[in-house]
C-alpha cells in the first residue's frame, strides 16, 4: 500500500545555533532533510508534503526534487500544528499516511519499510517507531503499560520516574488517515513547552480504545535526532562508518577509515586505496586501482583507472585519464581535462585546461584557459598569462612542444607542433611548428669582474 508522506522540517533548530536552518545542515555532504527524502523515496509515495517554515526558500531550492509538495507553516507551534499545514494531503490520501521529522538522517529505508508493513498488518491507529538508548535525554519517553504501549511523554512534561524510561519515539509515524485527521483536531498545547505535540496523538488513540503498534529498532543509531552540533558530528561519525565500511566490502581499501570522508553520491573502483585524511565529495568517480595520498579533497571528478593523486592536492569538477599522475600539492580547479598517463606535478595549477596524453607539467607552473596536445613537456614555472586585466585569453600548444622553465606565454597565442621555447623566453607572438623562440638579451661576460668588485670593498 502505498502512504502519503509528511515530513517535518519548519524549524529553525534553536539549538543549533546557527544562522542556517537546521534542515540545511550537511551531512556527508548533502543537507538534513535530504537524507530523510531519500529514504522516504524507495517507499514511492503517493504524495510527499514537506512542511517548512525558517529559510523555506532556501531549503526548497536545496531539494529541487520536483515531486516533493512544500506546505508552509508560518509560526512553529509544535510537530502537531505541521502535520495541519498538510491537511489536504492527508484529507486526500488513499492509505496510510507516514509523518517523519526532518533530523533524523540516519533512518533505513529498510526499517521505514518494516514500519509501513507493520502498521498495515496490526490494523493499528498509530503505529510509532521506538528505540532504545543508553542516554534517553531530550526524546519522549514511550510509557508501556500492560496492553503495550500508552502513551509518549516528552523530556520537559516527564517525571522523574518517566525520565529513567529508556525507550524513547524517534518521531516517526504511521497513521490511519481518518484517526490523524480527527486526532489532529483534539490535541491540545497545555504542556510544558505550550505546544501542540504530534506524540499526543498516541495518548489520544489509547482513550479512545483504538490500538497502538510500536516497532522496536534494532539500531538505535538509526533513530539519532539531529538537535546539536554534537549531534550532528555523532551523525556523520555513524554514516561515515557506514559508507566507509560498504566501501571496504565492495573492494576498496582504507588505511585508516575513521579520518576518510566519501559523499553519498561518490562512487569508487575496486582495489583503489585511500591514504588517512582523504575527502573525496559531491558526484566524484574513481577509477579502479588508483591510490589517493593523504590530503587530497576531490570533488565532482571523474577520475579514471590507476590514477595517482599525491599528497595535499586539490581537485574540482575535473576530468582525469587512465594512469595519470596529479601532486604532490596540485591544484586542479574546474574544467580541467588531464590526459592518459599525464603528470600534473607539485606547485602546479590547472584551470579549464586540457592537457593531452603523456604531457608533463611537473614542477611550480599555472596554466589557465590552455590546450596543451599531447607529449607536451611543461618546463619549471611556465605560466600562461591568460588575463590582460579585462578578459581570459586562451593559449594553445601544439603535441611535442617543449617548454623551457620559466617561459611566460602571454595569451592569445598559439605554439605550433614541435616547437621549442627557450627557457626564460616571453611569448607574445605565435610560434610555428618546430620552431625556435628565444627572447633572450645575450649573455655578457666581464672576466675577473666579481673578484675585483670584491677586493674593493675589502680595502674599505
Ligand atoms: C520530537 C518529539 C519527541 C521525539 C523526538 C525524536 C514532539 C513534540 N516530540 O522532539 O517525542 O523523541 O522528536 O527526534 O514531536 N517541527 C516543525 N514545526 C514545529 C515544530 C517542529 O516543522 O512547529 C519540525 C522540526 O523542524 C523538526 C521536527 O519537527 O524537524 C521535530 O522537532 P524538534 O523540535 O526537533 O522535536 P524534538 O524536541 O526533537
Ligand atoms: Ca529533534
């Protein structure tokens, strides 16, 4: 059967404090609410309404999944007065209606699945997701009595007694349609935090006879509500593990996989090793059999087979092939293209470039807004002069150039197949094939000038 979704996400997370919505946080790079949307996703819902209130823009054009339906709730009177903003939604729905919390990321889908069958199978009013944990501060407290569950109580509303119970409600739901919509009418706001509570509901179905089902997590993890910044890193400290240790079982291989940090969009090849304090981010591609050496932050590239990235090297939005060598301390920045078997090495920056097969720029040099072909030999501290202070010039050097150290190429120009340039040389003019270009001033030689320069100085 398939439910309608509501998921909760109008707070600002007071206790974040922070300028940014909790929604927004990121977590393994991508924000909060995301992780929940996904999971929710592999239920295909008939109808997901996301509730939103602080930086509603914002977090709406963070989604931009077009199938997720935004309500608004203008003032946050607690999780009960959300669910109203989605009452026509609710009113709509065919089957059961699911209500999550928009900061619990660490949630299955496995177990979101598990609850949904549960609820259809007990026939239940409410059917609530629970946990047990060692530190139950700041959850409602599931109170059971003899019949199963009773009621929810929350941390400021709870007795001594009640706060010793170490079950707690991760926040997540499975309603009858027509028991919600009811119940939401008739939960009231005298409580401790004068709220309207969407927990209450539970209570609520226990008066009036109807039953109550509750699914046990195995995994306390999963139910983690996102408050705090320590929170928040205990979060990442746990997906972190997860994707790590999945990484490790479809073959790829860690030397210290607590200080490794992959995005949940980052796909890795086989047999490809990754050195301790490596971030690999956003939709990156990694090859099989490369290695990664510490400090390296890749994001959204794509990097072929048995690739080595060096120490300390940065690459964005790039496009490295088969065999290639980028670092130590390289800088690849977008629109890099590095070519089969090409050395990018240390010092080196590269921008909108494409480097061909075999080149080699080893040593301290910029080249921006660059066609270098291929078997191209990039000499020490050569840099492309691509801005004249207005506009990016672009410079174009042909396959089997060799550029001597420290040339400058002063774009627009274009070096011709096979030249040579000189080392030193400022280029300013294009270079034909397998030309010389030298700009030189002659070297003059002075014999015996350096030994009676100091001489003279000695007298004194
Ligand atoms: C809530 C539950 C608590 C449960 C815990 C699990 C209530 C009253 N308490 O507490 O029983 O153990 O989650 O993590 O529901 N929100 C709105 N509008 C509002 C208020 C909240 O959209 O007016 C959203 C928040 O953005 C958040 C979610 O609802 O995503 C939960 O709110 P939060 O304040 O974090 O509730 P907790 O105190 O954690
Ligand atoms: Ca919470």
């Amino acid at each position: 059967m398939k439910p309608t979704v509501v998921v909760l996400a109008a707070g600002l997370g007071t206790r974040m404090k922070s300028g940014l919505a909790k929604a927004l946080h990121p977590l393994a790079g991508r924000p909060l609410v995301q992780h929940v949307l996904s999971a929710v996703s592999t239920l295909e819902p008939e109808r997901t309404v996301l509730v939103l209130g602080h930086q509603a823009d914002r977090v709406r054009a963070a989604i931009g999944d077009q199938r997720t339906e935004i309500v608004l709730q203008a003032e946050q009177l607690g999780t009960g007065h959300a669910v109203r903003q989605a009452a026509e939604a609710i009113a709509a729905a065919s089957g059961p209606v699911m209500v999550l919390c928009a900061d619990t990321p660490l949630l299955t889908a496995g177990t979101l699945k598990d609850l949904l069958d549960l609820h259809v199978r007990s026939k239940a009013a409410v059917t609530l997701l629970t946990a047990r944990i060692e530190n139950p501060f700041g959850y409602g407290r599931v109170v059971r009595g003899k019949t199963g569950v009773m009621r929810v109580v929350e941390e400021k509303d709870a007795s001594a007694a009640q706060k010793k119970i170490t079950e707690v409600n991760a926040g997540i739901y499975c309603f009858d349609r027509k028991f919600l919509v009811a119940a939401l009418g008739l939960i009231g706001k005298s409580n401790a935090q004068g709220e309207y509570y969407l927990p209450d509901t539970i209570g609520l179905a226990r008066k009036q006879k109807r039953s109550v089902a509750a699914l046990l997590c195995n995994d306390p993890n999963e139910i983690l509500g996102v408050n705090s910044r320590e929170d928040l890193s205990r979060a990442e400290a746990v997906m972190r593990g997860r994707i790590n240790r999945q990484w490790m079982l479809d073959g790829v291989t860690m030397l210290d996989p607590g200080t490794v940090f992959i995005g949940t969009e980052v796909v890795l090849g086989r047999d490809t090793v990754l050195y301790p304090n490596v971030s690999i981010e956003g939709k990156t591609r990694i090859g099989e059999a490369c290695t990664i050496h510490s400090g390296a932050r890749i994001r959204s590239s794509v990097i072929a087979a048995q690739v080595v990235i060096k120490d300390c090297s940065m690459i964005e939005d790039s496009d490295i092939g088969r065999g290639a060598s980028i670092g130590p301390f390289a800088h690849l920045r977008p629109g890099s293209v590095i070519g089969e078997h090409a050395r990018i090495g240390n010092f080196v920056e590269v921008k909108k470039s494409t480097i061909g097969e075999g080149s080699k720029a080893n040593h301290l040099a910029y080249i921006g807004d660059a066609t270098v072909g291929r078997d191209v030999n990039i000499g020490a501290g050569v840099i492309t002069c691509n801005y004249d202070g207005f506009e990016k010039h672009r410079t174009v050097i042909g396959d089997n150039v060799f550029v001597g150290s420290d040339a400058q190429l002063v774009a627009p120009v274009t070096i011709g197949r096979g030249a040579l340039i000189a080392a030193g040389a400022t280029i300013t003019r294009d270079v034909p094939a397998d030309a010389l270009a030298i700009t030189r001033v002659p070297q003059d030689i002075r014999e015996g000038f350096a030994g009676r320069r100091r001489r003279m100085k000695q007298k004194k």
